[in-house]
C-alpha cells in the first residue's frame, strides 16, 4: 500500500539561479508543495523566493534536518502530513539531495512508510566535475571527505591513488572549503608525478575554475581554492 503523499526530491542550485533554470512540469510541482525537509532554513527560503512560489513565506512548513541534528529527528512528526496525503519536499543546500548530505536519511524511511520518492534532475557539483575532467567516467568512486588526521589522509590518498593505478577506478572527493588549499597541497606532496589531478571549485558560478594537469606541473601552479566549494578528482 502507498500512502496518497509523496517526498519530491528537490535540487537546490550550486551557485545562483532562477526558475527559469527549472524545468515547467518540476516547477509546477513544487507549486504546490508547502512543507519542506531542509538542511537550512535560510537557504530554503532563498531558493523558494528566487523560483517565485506563489506561498507567501509565512504559510512554508519547514523541517530542519542536518548533520547537527541526526539522532534527534522524529520522522514519523515530519511525516505525518505526507502519511496523510500532502507531498513533502526535501531541499538541499545545495546541488541534488543525498549525495553528500544527510538526505538519505529520510528517504530511507519514506520507502519504510511506503511513500512514493520522487528524485528532481538538477546540477550535482560531483557529476559535472566527472564531466569536466576528460577522466575515466565507466568506473568511478565518489569518496566523499577524506580523513581529519594528517597521517590517515596521506593513506588514504595514497590507497586511492592504488586503486585508480591498478584497477582504472576515477577517485573523486571533496574538502570543507576553508581546508581546501592544505588539501591541495597535500595531495602535490604525496601523489606520484604522473597521476592527473582535475579541480573544479565554484563550478556553475561566474569565477569557477576548472583545472586538469599531472602533478608535476601541478607543482608549478599557485591557485588559491580557499573557502570554495571544491571538487578533486584524480586519474590517469
């Protein structure tokens, strides 16, 4: 048995935009739509205001749903109204709900709860970085952060650089942003001359960058990737 509601997965831009950026029939949708999952209230409200939903923002419904506050969440009070028979939105803070976000979460127990899910296409920062790099997109792995400690991060890059050399696997992976040029730095440092690495930081918006050499000539390079959002792809 499916209950009448359904959960609309709803991408958020990865710079700016409007709804003219949106498809007509998933703008419709989202029309009609007045509860919200969300990782931040603000974010969500900017991007309802810049498709012109025609609610005002006093009659939005939004649930907070983020890292901060997992094991505190009760799905069955956020659910209750799609259980009912209203849709739900869940609305990242940016690029396509659930990767590399908490989303998965609540998309788990709507299938539990026999909700329809029902994804939105829209930009991911990770695909168009795959896109963009001319690397191997047949075989990739998205590994998300790396480790904190130093020591494990050198591992793990090197683990991965292994697996790219030996088996063809593209290794893609992300950085808090303000961490981003100590990431950089580390990965010149620690991979071999000839592994190509490609980064693509403020993809979609008007001063991204996007760059793909081996490391030696990475060496040689000064870029300043600091506090934007960043991809990091390495393969050969």
């Amino acid at each position: 048995m499916h209950y009448k509601g359904k959960l609309y997965l709803i991408p958020n831009y990865l710079y700016a935009g409007s709804k003219d950026d949106l498809p007509l029939n998933q703008l419709k949708i989202i029309y009609t739509i007045n509860e919200f999952i969300v990782e931040s209230e603000k974010k969500a409200r900017a991007f309802l205001k810049s498709i012109e939903h025609p609610l005002k923002q006093d009659n939005f419904i939004f649930h907070i749903y983020n890292e901060h506050n997992l094991k505190e969440v009760d799905y069955n009070d956020i659910f209750k109204n799609c259980i009912s028979g209203s849709n739900i939105g869940l609305i990242s803070d940016a690029g396509i709900p659930c990767v590399a976000d908490p989303g998965a979460f609540a998309v788990e127990f709507a299938h539990k709860k026999n909700i329809k899910v029902v994804p939105f296409g829209g930009n991911s920062s990770i695909f168009l970085a795959l896109m963009a790099s001319g690397l191997g997109g047949q075989n990739f792995k998205f590994n998300g952060y790396l480790p904190l400690d130093t020591s494990l991060r050198i591992k793990k890059v090197k683990t991965l650089e292994n697996e790219m050399l030996t088996n063809g696997i593209t290794q893609i992976f992300m950085e808090t942003p303000y961490r981003n040029n100590q990431l950089l730095e580390l990965l010149i440092k620690n991979l071999k001359n000839e592994t190509v690495l490609f980064v693509a930081a403020g993809i979609t918006s008007p001063n991204q960058i996007i760059s793909r050499m081996n490391i030696a000539n990475w060496k040689n390079k000064k870029i300043d990737l600091n506090k934007i959002p960043c991809i990091f792809i390495i393969g050969k």
